[in-house]
C-alpha cells in the first residue's frame, strides 16, 4: 500500500458519459496562471513525502544532499532537492525507484537500452488513467475528435510510444487502427483502405510511409489524411513544412519521454502551432544552464528538467532530459506555459573542431535546398588526429543529380557560415539510405574510443 503523510490531492474526475463531451477540454486546461501555480505546489508537496517516504532510493538521495520534503514551502524551494537522471534509474534497475512494486503495480515500460542499461518505468491504475487523459488532451489540441479513425504507427511494446497514444486515442472518442511501425507497404495499404483521418508516428517514418505510397503510384496527398501528430524525435519547421507539403494535413507536435509518463506530457494547438503546451497540472517543467546547473528563467534556452506531480508507481524528482529548449507563456492554454521547439539533446551534441552542432540544424539548412531530401546522416570520423564529418544525404527523386550536387555545396558552404564547421556533402541516389521504423538514428560516431 503506497502512501504519504501528506494526503494525496490528485484525484481524478470521472469520464463523460457522453462520448462527445470527450471532445470538450478538461477543466484544468482553462486554469489562469495562479490556479495552476496554487495546485502545484499542493501536489508538489505530496509529491516530495510520497517519493521520500516510499522509495529508499530517494530517502538516500535526498538524505545524501541535506534536504527533506519539510523543506520545501513555496514553488521556489523545489530548487533545493537535487536532480536525477537515466543514470539514477540505472543504478536503481529495475524496481528500486519505484514506489509501488505490489498489487498496485498495473504496467511496466522500458526503454530499449541501446545505450546502456534499460530504464524502467511503472504505472498504477490511476497513473494509466493519467496517461490516458493527457494524451487525449494533446489529441484533441491537434484537433482529433470523438468518431475520426486514427492510424497508429508508433511502436507497440516495452516503448511508451504505441501503447500510450493507443489509449489515449481511444479516450478521445477515436477508433484506432494499431498497425505498429514497420511493414510501410502495409501501412500503405491500410491507410487506403481504412481510410484514417489522423496519423501517428516519427516525423522521419512518415516520410518514409510517404516514399511507400510513391511506389505504389499514389500521391501522398491523395488520402484521407488531414491530420499527423507526431513526436519521439526532434524535428524543425522546415520537417513541418516538408510534411504538410507531401500530404496536405495539419503536422503538430506531441512531447514525452518514458521516464517522465510517455507521450502526452506536452501537445501543441492546431490553433496556432505554436508549440507544445505542458500540462502543468501534472507536470512541474524547469529550464537549467545544462554546465551550471543554475535554473533559468522563462524564455532563456538551456536543459528540460521535470518533476512530476501526480504519480504514484514511480515519483520522478527534478528529472534531466537533456532535450534542449525554452519554456515560453501559453498561447490557447494561458495557464500552462508551452516548449519551444526541441533544437537538439545535450547528449546528442556533436563537438567538431571545438564548435557544437546538432542534426536539426543540418535539417533546418537542407531543407532549405530544393534539391536536398530530408533523408541524410552524419558520420564523424578521426582520421588524421583532426575530427571531421561527412553529411551523406540522397537527392530528391524530381531533381538531377547535377542540381542535387550543386546545392550539396551550398549546404557545405551554409554549414561552414552558419554554424562554423567544415564539413564534407556526399550527395547519393534517393532510398540509399536506411530508413527507421521508429526513432531514426542520425549520427554515426566512428571516432576510436578512449
């Protein structure tokens, strides 16, 4: 049995009876800046008992750093508690940060542990029930709507990603298609035949769906699609217009990591795109000098922190993204303040020649060359003990291969100015490259290690 000595003042609302109502926003989405600021710090202060009282790992975290919930007495003081990471999860694998390992425990997630030891996250029936209602908020921001069909193409399994828009598409008031990621020429083929008015999935794996439909001799645009909500990878403007262009819909932005809840902590409005709204009643956002540590204050760029404040099956205490941005007002949500677009990780930083970069900036710079597809990765290398980076990228299939050259040095020369770095354009054939299913891997790092 989980509990605080604070009482837990989170409790969730019933759904409409009616399904159409499921279209309606949630009474907390309406909250000035105050009410949501009061509400806070009341769940942010049970918060901070319920982690430190049920979960040894954060009893020893914060007892090795001289702090105590009693400590925290205004918003302010969340600043006292110390950070945590992947590398606190890590090192507590796999249930020690957990809150709730018994009876209450309904799910559990994990990253794929690519780069190192899984994460593992877990949920109660109120925390899936949480998870549901803010993906559906997102969904219904991006302008779903109870009755439109929704095709579903992120990954299903340990990953948060096709599981929590699953049911948060469900909880909205849509019918799913949960095809999954892979099989594009299936999904090709679904898509025209179920004929969804949504999708979601990558920004990259759309584009590749989009390559499918193609070379099946049907245009992009000729589908029923109008709308894409689309996350799990950084991507830029210039991805948003490339999108919008091949397929006629509205492209938005869904933000979520698995650590923190999954999809859904933050969507953006298909009012005014914006960008993504933090649903600040369940989640405390922070933006932190990623080499000081020092917090910065709203509309200054630096690291993505959280705190998550509703949670039962795993607490997260100021928990470090890496995912660069700046928080910013709210727009169509005045009480939540919204995420400006993600420029990159701070993990994912490539230091060249002592000039950082990351793969969104290529993006944003490619995408401005009519000959240059979206398709491209970076390849670092140390042949000479001098760090240097090859962007290979395919040409689109309209343009020549001259045309494509020619404004592959122009890249190289856009790279150089605007960013600073040299670099070297290798312009191939369109379907050179491989294509993801999911998260696209960008940066091959080839440097000798050690």
């Amino acid at each position: 049995m989980i509990q605080a000595s604070v009482p837990n003042p989170y409790s969730p609302t019933p759904l409409p009876a009616d399904p159409v109502d499921r279209g309606r926003r949630d009474p907390e989405e309406t909250m000035s800046r105050d009410q949501i600021e009061s509400l806070q710090f009341e769940r942010l202060r049970w918060t901070l008992h319920h982690a430190y009282e049920n979960v040894p790992a954060y009893t020893e975290h914060f007892d090795a750093h001289g702090v105590h919930p009693s400590d925290f007495t205004e918003l302010a003081d969340l600043a006292k508690f110390p950070y945590t990471d992947k590398e606190f999860l890590r090192k507590n694998y796999p249930f020690k940060a957990f809150a709730a390992t018994g009876p209450e425990l309904r799910r559990i997630h994990a990253s794929s542990g690519t780069t190192g030891q899984p994460t593992v996250v877990g949920y109660t029936d109120t925390d899936l029930d949480t998870w549901a209602r803010l993906v559906a908020r997102c969904f219904r921001a991006s302008g779903i709507r109870p009755g439109d069909r929704v095709h579903n193409a992120y990954g299903y399994g340990l990953f948060t990603g096709g599981l929590g828009a699953h049911y948060g598409a469900e909880r909205v008031g849509a019918a799913v298609i949960p095809m999954s990621g892979g099989q594009t020429e299936k999904q090709v083929q679904l898509i025209r035949d179920f004929e969804p008015s949504a999708i979601l999935s990558t920004p990259t794996y759309l584009l590749t769906i989009a390559d499918g439909f193609r070379k099946a001799g049907i245009g992009p645009k000729d589908t029923s699609l109008k709308t894409a909500v689309l996350g799990a990878e950084p991507w830029t403007e210039e991805m948003r217009r490339e999108i919008e262009q091949t397929f006629g819909v509205d492209a938005l932005d869904i933000y979520g990591l698995s650590e923190v809840m999954g999809p859904g902590v933050a969507g953006e409005s298909v009012e005014t795109k914006d960008g993504s709204h933090v649903w600040e009643d369940h989640f405390r956002p922070e933006i932190i000098d990623p080499f000081t540590d020092e917090v910065l204050e709203t509309g200054r760029p630096g690291e993505l922190v959280f705190t998550s404040l509703t949670k039962e099956a795993l607490p997260i205490i100021r928990y470090r993204t890496h995912d660069l941005t700046r928080l910013l007002p709210g727009s169509t949500h005045p009480g939540h303040r919204r995420m400006g677009r993600i420029t990159g990780r701070s993990d994912d930083m490539i230091i060249l020649r002592g000039v950082n970069l990351f793969p969104s900036q290529i993006e944003e710079l490619a995408l401005q060359l009519p000959g240059l597809s979206p398709h491209f990765t970076l390849t670092i290398t140390r042949p000479d003990r001098m760090d240097e980076m090859t962007v290979t990228i395919e040409r689109r299939p309209e343009a020549t291969m001259e045309q494509a050259q020619a404004d592959g040095q122009a890249l190289r020369g856009q790279i150089k100015t605007t960013i600073g770095s040299s670099c070297t354009v290798d312009v191939v054939e369109p379907d050179s490259l491989a294509r993801s299913s999911g998260k696209l891997k960008r940066i091959y790092d080839e440097r000798p290690k050690g």
